[in-house]
C-alpha cells in the first residue's frame, strides 16, 4: 500500500475536487482521493476516519434529541351552527411540521364542540417555531387563518416539556372579540446607521390586522422607556403603539414593522410567512419589545461586496450597460443607487463589480446580484446556496472585504456552450401538497416544473403553462411517473435548480428546498435527468466517483461522474508529472456509460498499457 503526501502530488492545485487513481501492474486498485481547501491536501483515508467521527458525532445528537408534548385543540362551533360539520359523520385533524403535515385525529372533548388531540414533536427543534393548521374531513386543503398563512407556536427551549395551545375557532370563525394590543419596537440601530433619525422618520406597524397598511399604525417615539445595551449604553430609542384589535378569539395573526416604508426582513423567529405573529388575545397585551430587523445596537463596520460578471458577458446574458446591483443589504431589496455596483476601468479584470455598506458588526446580511435584464430585473441563483440568497456576518472590524464570487457562482467553464434539452421525471406516487397536506390526485391535478433557468416563474398555472409534465402512461390509472423535456439555453449554468408544482403552486417543499441536478454530458444535445420523488429535494455532487478495474482484453475499467467542464487527466509519474488533459473524456464529447441516481456515470475501457498510470479528475 502506497501513501502519498501534499508533497508528493506536486502542486497540482485545481478548482474544487481532484481524484487520483493509481493502478501498479492491475494487480490491485487503490483510490486515492484529494480535496483541495485552505490549500492543503487530504489522504482519502483521513476523510474516513473523519465521517467515521462525524457519524458519531451525529449519534450523538441524536441521543440527545429535543422535543415536545403538544396538545392541540379547536372549536368546531361555528362550523356546527352553520352547518359545515356535523359531529356525528364529519372528523377533524392537525397537521404540521410536526409530523411532516400528516393529518393527526382529534377527539371530542366529552359532550363540546372543542375537538383535542396531543402528540410529541420530535422534528423542530426545541425553541424553533412549530407551523400547523387544523382539518376536516369535508374540506379540502385545511382551514384558511386570519392571517392567511399556518399557525405558529414557539416550542418551549427545553427538552421534554409539555405545551398546551390555545384553542381557536376552525378557520378563525368565532364570533370576533375586541382587545388593545400595544406594539414596542426599539430603532437604536437604524439609528447608529444613519437610516432612521428620531422626531422626523417614521415607524409603522403593518399585518394581517389592519390590511397589511401602516395608514393608521403609526408608533410614537417614546423617549421615557430606557434600554441598557451590550456595551452599557443607555438609550431611549422604543417606538410604541396601542391599537383596538378585533378578530376570532385566538385567531392567528402576523406583522412586521416598517421603517420608512421599508419591511423588516425575516425575524428570527417567523411564520410561514416569514413574519412575526401572535395570536389574538382574550384581554389587554403587550407584546414584548424587539429591535428593528434584529439588529441590536453595535458599532459599524465599511462592508465592501464585490461579484465578477465575467461569464456573463461572455456568454451575452449580460451587457455592462444592464448594471450591476447588489440587493438585500439593510433590507433594500431595490435596483436604487445605494445598491449600484462600479468597476475599477484600471484594474486588470474590469468585469468585477464592487459595493460598500456601513453595517453593524455582528450582524447577518441576506443578499443577492442582480441585473436589469430586457424585461425584468434578473437575479442569480447561486449554486452555493441552492439558488437561495446569500448571506454574510460581519466579524467584529471595522472595515471587511467580502470575497469575489461569480455571479450565480459560476465562472465561463460553468455555463453551457449550446442548447440542450432536458427531460425532467418525477414520481407522484404518495404526493402531497406541502403546507396543507392536500394529496395529489392523477385525475384532476396537474404537475408542472419551475426553475433558475426560467427566472423562477410566478407560481401560478397560467405561468408554467409551457412547463406542465405528462403523465408517462396515461392510460394506466396505477401510473404516477410525469416527464417532460424542455430546453436549457446556452449560457445557463451546467448545474440546474429546480422544483415541480401541483396545480402552480409553490407546494412540492418548503420555500428554498429545491432539487439540483447536473447536465453531465451535452454531446448529443439532450439529457435526461434521473426521475425525482415528488417532495424529496436532492442535490447531485458536482463531479467525483473515480473507480478503476480490470477489463477484458489488456484494459481497465474508468468510470467517473463528469460534466461537460470536467475531464480526466493521466500522468505515469505522480510526483512530477506531467498531467495530460483527456478532453474527449469532456462531458461536452463523453456520452458512454450508465445512468446512477447522480445522472451519467461515464465508462470507457482504457489501454492497461506497461508501468504505472495515474488518473484524475479536474474541473476547469
């Protein structure tokens, strides 16, 4: 057995995954791999003994898993009154992220109209939030809330304990009681960056309450409640506000509050509508100051975001007279001119693009590049995130620079360089709607795909119209598999991120859970991506799986995952090289091999050859 070292690999730094194979005289195979970060070298054997601890580690979190009891109720009374449940046939059920929206009976309470059940979660996480709704069995999604999206609950920080909810009407249809409500939010950041001054800028709370408008929800600055900050400081930055509510008793409800017309983003703790929440209650409440956005009160830090719009230009997508805007930071989510990127005319690669906010250290950024494309503003999808938005912390400095990514994380080599069309399949079989639980039903559903390649179209049937799936045997009712072929233009990236729909909706997954998979070969000008199951997001590894054989005939046996910018090199001399480039091993010309649940693994017979011969893998 052969060990091979950082120094005797050479300096064969690459982008990303390298693998080296060595076969001596085909008499026994030996993989060796490599990963290349923060500029060292790996042994194939310490990245199993890490997993090994890893699992481990895994095992025992698991032992030490949260959960809690939750009881769970309704009132089904106004739905007996009018006649929309009857007690004697129809039933009632919670679903939620609890129990992966499976429907969970509920009793009777004795002779009520409340209808309870209790179960233990064991998927959020203890003091997470816990999304449900309520059901019956003579309506079709689940009720609709007050405030349009699922009921929340924050579960209790500790492990094992037990949380009895309060009891709404079904659909928050009770007969609406009236209560004040006060609102408290404390501005000392918005403050320290410049963006809020106190007397002259405003503050509204806006939600489901009052229409989602700030018209009558204005806070008054209220300079006799103090706050002590982190670093001892005393401030009198709370903005508060008292308001007659009148809604179903217990109804769900959510907000946020708006700075000068500017949304909060996502608090930590959120709704399935990435708001805040509570529920309405049965006397006078106050609900518990929190600060703006997030942010407390912390020194600033100069930011500078930079992205590298080379491929893009390449491959015509973009033009620099489009511009480039970097969008989220301080949640201005606009193509303004705070957001506007420049380039430096004198720099050797005038394509990057580059922008500097004042944040507070310590504080998390969501964020994304975008462009103004010939219709509509166009945004990435990094591959990083799985086409989420990117985010950022700022260490505790006063100046930072971000470092350069690709826009969308891809350079010139991750694009494609012609038209390929892809068959998308998926598995139907058991599917349901996720947020309501609704099964899917072959006869009277349809299923479409939405994707990055596509700008993510609005989530609606009229939209995806040109991207609905078929049933594969439609004359076979036992049949749930879908497909349909579709063309990924050239310029798109390689690695495609997607996600199916029921009827147009965003509902195969939580939002950002979606599928990415890999055009691995474009050398006939189509390629089918293995089949999907409805609801189980996958991501396919970029390329890998390097193996090596004996085969008929004095050859061996290669196999690898590739991709058209991924191809094999061979050297006979592994500490000096030098390393010849295969490019017909290119995805872009390779289309030989089997397909696997990570797409085309390519195979070919290779020439055994006298002496030693090492392969690897690289991707340009």
């Amino acid at each position: 057995m052969m060990a091979f070292t950082a120094q005797s690999c050479g300096r064969i730094l690459k982008k990303r995954l390298v693998e080296c194979l060595h076969d001596p005289a085909i008499s026994y195979l030996q993989l060796i791999l490599y990963r290349f970060a923060f500029i060292m070298i790996t042994p194939f054997r310490t990245l199993t003994l890490l997993a090994g601890l890893l699992l481990a580690l895994a095992g025992t979190t698991r032992a030490h898993a949260s959960s809690t009891i939750v009881t769970f109720s309704v009132d089904m009374g106004t739905n007996i009154a009018n006649g929309t449940f009857d007690p004697t046939s129809d039933t009632a059920a919670v679903a939620g992220s609890f129990n992966n929206w499976s429907q969970l009976g509920l009793m009777q309470a004795g002779s009520s109209t409340v209808y309870t059940n209790t179960a233990t979660d064991t998927t959020d996480a203890n003091g997470a939030v816990m999304g449900y709704k309520f059901y019956t069995s003579n309506t079709s999604g689940g009720e609709a809330t007050a405030d349009g999206a699922n009921r929340a609950v924050v579960l209790p920080a500790t492990s094992g304990a037990s949380l009895v909810l309060p009891t709404p009407f079904y659909g928050d249809d009770g007969a609406p009681v009236t209560n004040e409500v006060t609102f408290q939010v404390d501005m000392s950041q918005q403050i320290n960056l410049g963006v809020f001054t106190n007397g002259s800028s405003t503050v509204t709370v806006n939600g489901s309450f009052n229409g989602w408008s700030g018209a009558n929800s204005a806070l008054t600055w209220t300079p006799s409640i103090l706050a002590t900050n982190q670093y001892g400081l005393v401030t009198s930055n709370v903005y508060t506000g008292t308001f007659s509510l009148a809604a179903s008793p217990n109804a769900a409800l959510n907000y946020k509050y708006v700075e000068n017309n500017i949304y909060e983003g996502t608090p930590n703790l959120a709704d399935s509508g990435n708001n805040r929440f509570f529920s309405m209650p049965a006397a006078a409440e106050t609900i518990p100051t929190v600060f703006y956005n997030n942010a407390p009160y912390a020194p600033l830090a100069q930011v500078t975001f930079s992205v590298d719009m080379s491929a893009q230009l390449y491959y015509g997508n973009w033009t620099p007279g489009d511009g480039v805007f970097c969008q989220g930071i301080n949640q201005d989510w606009h193509n303004d001119t705070v957001n506007t990127m420049t380039n430096n005319p004198a720099a050797g690669n005038t394509n990057i693009y580059y922008a500097t906010y004042t944040l507070g250290e310590g504080s998390s950024s969501q964020y994304k590049f975008a462009y103004n494309g010939t219709s509509a503003t166009v945004y990435e999808s990094p591959a990083s995130t799985g086409g989420n938005n990117r985010s950022y912390t700022v260490p505790i400095v006063t100046n930072a620079v971000v470092t350069t990514v690709y826009f969308s994380d891809l350079s010139i080599d991750d694009l494609l360089t012609t038209n390929i069309a892809v068959t998308f399949t998926v598995d139907m079989t058991n599917a349901v709607q996720y947020g309501t639980g609704t099964p899917f039903n072959p006869g009277s559903d349809v299923v479409f795909v939405n994707g990055a390649w596509l700008g993510w179209l609005a989530w609606n049937p009229i939209s995806l119209a040109s991207y609905e799936l078929t049933n594969t045997q439609p004359s076979n009712p036992n049949n749930y598999i879908y497909s349909g072929q579709f063309v990924i233009p050239q310029g798109n990236s390689i690695p495609i991120t997607y996600k199916y729909s029921i009827d147009g909706s965003d509902n195969e997954a939580a939002s950002g859970d979606n599928h990415v998979r890999y055009i691995r070969s474009t050398a006939t000008g189509a390629y089918n991506f293995p089949m999907d199951t409805f609801g189980n997001g996958y991501g396919e590894p970029t390329f890998g799986q390097l193996t090596l054989k004996p085969a008929p005939a004095g050859s061996v046996q290669l196999t690898w995952l590739g991709a058209p910018n991924v191809q094999v090199q061979t050297s006979t001399n592994l500490k000096s090289g030098p390393w010849v480039s295969q490019p017909q091993t290119s995805g872009a010309l390779w289309s030989a091999g089997t397909n696997s649940v990570n797409g085309l693994v390519s195979v070919t017979n290779w020439p055994a050859g006298n002496g030693n011969t090492f392969f690897r893998l690289i991707q340009q």
